[in-house]
C-alpha cells in the first residue's frame, strides 16, 4: 500500500472491419516513495467475429510486479479464450 502515479494505454486496431480486431490496454503504478517500485498489467489478443453479433476472444493477461510479496513471483500470466455476443442500444 503506497501512494503512485499511474498511466495507461488502450488501443484497438481493426485488421478487417467488423471481421477480425487485435487490441492492447495496458497500466502501469509507479510509487511515489520508490521509482524502481511498479506494478504492471497487459491485455493483448484477437477478436474474431463468428457469425453476426457472436464473435471469440483469445487473449493473454500478463501481470508484473518487480516487488512482489515473498514467496510470490513476479509474474503472472492467463491465456483466455472467449465467446461472447455484441450489441448496440
């Protein structure tokens, strides 16, 4: 527990429109009593229209952590595939 700065990135880019879209979001923390003291987290994959609204995700989650806890790692990685169904109001 710290006080930190914090930045983040999310972009998108569609390969084929409505078809096939890869995307990247990421934040970092920096604190603010120690600079060589951050945590970062990734999301990264590709979103596939299957038919219509449905579409699959797969993805890959990276967490990074250059202090952990001992006894906890630094990293941490989930590989995730999706189904999920899109709509407008």
């Amino acid at each position: 527990s710290y006080p930190s700065g914090r930045w983040a990135v999310n972009a998108e880019y569609k390969v084929i429109p409505k078809k096939i879209v890869m995307f990247h979001t990421h934040e970092g923390f920096v604190s603010m009593e120690d600079a060589e003291d951050f945590l970062l987290r990734t999301q990264q994959g590709i979103r596939l229209t299957i038919i219509k609204d449905f579409y699959a995700t797969f993805q890959v989650n990276i967490d990074y952590d250059n202090a952990p806890a001992p006894g906890i790692e630094d990293t941490d990685t989930t590989m995730l595939v999706g189904l999920g169904y899109s709509f407008e109001l």
